[in-house]
C-alpha cells in the first residue's frame, strides 16, 4: 500500500507565534497518525514556478492516515494557530508503488 504524504509550502510571518502555538502542537497529532518530517524548512531552491520560503514534508503509513490526520479534531485545533502565524499551501497526497525507471 502506498505512503500518505503532506507538502506544505509555508510562509511564516510570525516565527514566535509558528513555532510556540502551531508547531509544538504537532507533535502528539502526527505521533497518533503514524506521521514523520521528511524535510522541514531546511534549505530550498525553487528552480522552477514558485514557492514559499519553507517546504515540509510529513510521510504517514498510508494515504488514508494522511487524510485522517488532516480531518482529526487534534488537528483540527491547531489550523487557527497555523492561519494566524502563516501562509500555507498544504497538499495530501498519496505516495507512489509502481515499477521505477
């Protein structure tokens, strides 16, 4: 079964605010769903189109538990903290399992 993936193109206005109110909430959702960073802010270079000044990337065990995730009133608590501190684009996805060049 293929992996669950958010990507969040993430704009923070208020670093203090991110990380006190929104980040250190997400912790105890994500350990409930299965979710681990893949990236998380770390350097970026947009080569092509645009994008925000940070990129994360949250695997979860399946595409279902990403959306579950999303959905959940844990989460659900923390997207006010999110809207107040940033600008995001996050996107669910699921992760691909077919033959590989």
């Amino acid at each position: 079964m293929p992996k669950g993936y958010w990507i969040a193109l993430v704009e923070v206005k208020n670093m203090d605010g991110y990380r006190n109110d929104y980040v250190a909430g997400l912790a105890d959702v994500f350990r409930k769903f299965g979710g681990r960073y893949l990236t998380r802010g770390g350097a970026t270079e947009t080569v092509e189109g645009h994008a925000k000044s940070r990129v994360v990337v949250i695997e979860f065990p399946s595409y279902d538990q990403a959306l579950a995730c999303y959905r959940s009133p844990e989460y659900s608590r923390l997207i006010p903290h999110r809207k107040a501190n940033a600008e995001a684009d996050l996107i669910v996805t699921e992760g691909y399992d077919g033959p590989q060049p």
